[in-house]
C-alpha cells in the first residue's frame, strides 16, 4: 500500500495546474465486461422499450412530475398518495445504504445508467471510430487535418443523436409516448415547453457523455460522495490483494517479489484514471476493468487469478469470511419494517375513495318550507382511467340531500370536492345532534358507508 497516501490529496484526472487530465482508458476484454456487455443490452431495452409498453392502453411505466400522475408498473399514484411516496422514498435510502455497506458500489458498475451509456454505448463508438487508448491519443494530438476533422465530425454527430434519443425518451417517460409522438409530429411551437425540454435534455447528455463523463461520478455524483461513510473494512468492494501481490515488481526468476509485476495494465484500463493498488478509492466506480485486465495478466504469468477481484479489506487481511456486523443486521430491520409498512398501506389504498365532512365552522341553517340544513363537504379521489358519475344516499327517510352546482363527477385520475345540503324537517329534529350515515356509490356500485352527524337547533 502506498505508504504517503498523498494520492488522496487530489484526484487523477486534475493536474497540478488545476487543469483536466483527459483520461484515454484502455479497450477492455474478459469475463466480468463480457457479463457487464450482456447486462447493459438487458438495461437498455428496457429503458429505451418501456415507454412503449402499455397496460389496458396506458403507459406501463410513467414519471409525469408536471401533473403529478405516476404509474409504476402498471399501478396508478397520485397527488394524494404523497404518504407511500415519502415512505418509498425512504425504503429505497435505506435500501441503498444496507446494500453499499454489504456489497459496496456494485449498483454504480453494473446498473448505473451513466456507467451503462458511457462504457457500453459511448465508449464502445469511440474505440470504433478512433481505435483503442494510443490511437486515441496520437489522434487528438495530431495536427488538425482532413482525417481529424472527418472522424471527430462523425464521432460527435454519432454521439448527439444518441444524446437526442436518450432526451426523447427521457420526456417520453414523463409525458407518455402517443404525447411525445403529437409533440414530434407538430409544429414545436405548439409544444415550445416540450420542445425546450428534449433539447436541453439532449444538450445535457451530449455534454455529459462527450465532454464531461468520469467527473459525473467524482465530482458530482452524491451517492459517490457517500461513500466514505457508507463503506467499512468489511464492504465487499473491487479490490487489489496486497499482501500477495506485494512488494511488487518486475517478473523475475527466482521471484523475489509478490504476485504483483507492475504491468500497470490495471490502471490503464481504468475509466476514473486511478490506480487500485493504492487502495480503496472515492473515484473507483467498481466497473471491474481492473479485475479482468489483472486476471489477463496473471494467466499470462501462469500464477493465480484474482489479484483483483470482489473482497472486503478484513478479508484480504486476514483472510477472515464475511460475517454479518451489528450494523447490517439493524438497517436490515428498519428496512424489513419500512417494506412490511409500505405494503400494508399500499394494499389498503382503494381505487376510488371518499371522505365527507361537515363543513367547518358552520353551524345550522333555516330553509324554507319549515326545514333545517347543514352543509357538507364530498372529497373524492379516483386511482383509475375512468370517469366515474358519484351518487349518494342517507339511510334517515325524513332527510332529503341537495348537491350544491352539477351532479357530483368524477374525472378519471383526479381529486374532486363537491358540497352538498342535508335537509331536515324541523319538527323531526328531537335533538341537537342526529347520527346519519351516508352511503356513496360510484357509477351506481356501492363504495362505502361513512357516519357523520346533523347539528339540529334541538327542542
Ligand atoms: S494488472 Fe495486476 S499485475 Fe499488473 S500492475 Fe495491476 S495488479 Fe499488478
Ligand atoms: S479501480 Fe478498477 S474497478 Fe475501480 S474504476 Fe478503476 S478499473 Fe474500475
């Protein structure tokens, strides 16, 4: 290990100047990219395909923020489901917390959509239009000349029009895609928000992945930030086995030195530009290029694979297994807890809901006809795609009910409030406070019973 540790004092890709070091890692091969390859073809068409997918003719998935309707997998929550929001919310932090403790940042590898598009997608172009790391560079730094001009034209067009796709179905996930297709099909200045917003989401991700790329996750990222908290000696995490590869040095017979011969080939497959051997580092994205480049070597040199490979330090250190510490078994808890709560509350959400109060601060009101009223306040919910007519009933023969405006509807995927007038005779009223339960039917099919009560001027 590096004794100094002055490696920790600035990250890789800034020199002393203060200036970006452009990183050109290089072409990876081996099992755990061939496995990262399958998988990302797996994210992708899910990502790009889902927005097409829909369930009883609406979107399968959808993220709409502006108007606050969302559907996930094929469930529909709205503004008044903020509560199970709020509590997945924080089942997810949870999650992720026990998970990069146990497992480290497995998710930022495999699944994270920026490693995905960078390694996966914008990476890969750029090794077929440039060549691999050496090529990379000598192009960049060769004078500016036809063949530049034509290969840089072509990678940077290539990689905007990904950009422009991945914008597009980013507003597909929040509008739906038959409103993202009108919005394509027409004049953008019908649609001039929607416009803007594919444009700055396309500019964004172009920048993103041509320009800015591994600083996203070193500079930017909050979940990499966390790291250094969230991480003990007993995370599993991508990691170099010092005490067999050092002291490190170059192949020699009879060997003198640890398994490590200095090749250097793990740091520069690295997309974060740093060297695993240092270490456990806030820049390490676990992408596991360093583990296949190590294990190429090691079969090379005819010595055991896994120089570099998925292990905990207490591990590595004492060759100790991994053992479930105090704090996994607490989040573990509060996360079984949280999850048994979340879906408790979900399965006990209805479709469509009603709730009815008399109106605050009212008191009774003289009618004609020798009649007493209250006013009363319907507050309707509806989790579903229809449009459904409301119809309520009381179960008092000498009450009569008068909706106040238009009959009381309900559009679909809406929270409505109607009032509504409960009129007695007075001669019927003996006391000052009369029960009544109110029955509500949704499209004439019985939705609930609710009790209230009837303020009455008493004898
Ligand atoms: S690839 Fe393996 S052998 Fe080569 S420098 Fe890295 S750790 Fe050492
Ligand atoms: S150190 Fe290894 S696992 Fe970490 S980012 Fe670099 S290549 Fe990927």
């Amino acid at each position: 290990m590096n004794e100094t540790e002055n490696f920790r004092d600035h990250i890789s890709t800034v020199n002393e100047k203060g200036k970006r070091v452009w990183l050109y890692p290089k072409k990876q091969t081996g099992k755990f990219y061939r496995a990262r390859t399958i998988l990302s073809i797996f994210l992708l068409a899910f990502l790009f395909g889902t927005p097409f997918i829909k369930m009883n003719g609406h979107p399968f998935i959808l993220l709409n923020v502006l108007e606050r309707k969302f559907i996930l997998f094929g469930f529909v929550f709205g503004p008044q489901d903020f509560y199970l929001l709020v509590l997945a919310t924080i089942s997810i932090l949870v999650f992720i917390v026990l998970f990069t403790a146990v497992y480290g940042r497995l998710f930022c590898g495999w699944i994270c959509p920026q490693t995905v598009f960078m390694e996966m997608v914008f990476r890969k172009i750029e090794y077929w239009l440039e060549g691999d790391s050496a090529q990379q560079r000598a192009l960049d730094n060769a004078p500016l000349n036809g063949k530049k001009i034509f290969k840089k034209s072509i990678k940077h067009l290539i990689f905007f029009v990904i950009a422009f796709i991945i914008g597009n179905t980013f507003v597909a996930y929040i509008t739906g895609i038959d409103k993202l297709f009108e919005i394509i099909n027409q004049s953008p200045s019908e649609h001039l928000s929607a416009f803007v917003a594919v444009l700055v989401f396309s500019g964004l991700f172009y920048f993103v992945f041509s320009k800015f790329r591994e600083q996203a996750c070193v500079i930017v990222c909050p979940y990499g930030r966390l790291q250094g908290v969230l991480l003990d000696s007993n995370t599993v995490v991508v990691a170099y086995d010092y005490v067999r590869g050092e002291p490190r040095g170059k192949l020699q017979t009879p060997k003198t030195t640890g398994d490590c011969i200095d090749c250097h080939l793990c740091v520069a497959v690295c997309p974060t530009g740093i060297d695993i051997r240092n270490g456990t580092q806030l820049e390490c994205v676990n992408c596991t290029a360093c583990i296949d480049a190590c294990d190429s070597i090691m079969d090379k040199v005819k010595l055991p694979k896994g120089l570099i490979r998925y292990a905990s330090m207490n591990s590595i250190k004492d060759k100790s297994k991994f053992k479930f510490t105090p704090r996994i078994i607490g989040y573990s808890i509060v996360l079984t807890l949280l999850l048994a709560i979340f879906i408790i509350l979900a399965s006990l959400r209805s479709e469509i809901d009603a709730t009815i109060l008399r109106a605050p601060g009212k008191v009774f009101q003289e009618q004609a006809e020798n009649k007493i009223s209250n006013l009363y306040t319907i507050k309707l919910v509806n989790n579903t795609y229809k449009n459904v007519p409301i119809q309520i009933n009381i179960n008092n023969p000498d009450t009569e009910i008068k909706i106040i405006g238009k009959n009381i509807f309900l559009p679909e995927l809406s929270v409505t409030e109607s009032e509504f007038l409960i009129l007695i005779p007075k001669d019927k009223i003996k006391t000052t406070l009369i029960p009544l339960t109110i029955r509500v039917f949704a499209d004439g099919k019985f939705l609930s019973e609710i009790k209230t009560s009837f303020l009455g001027p008493g004898k």
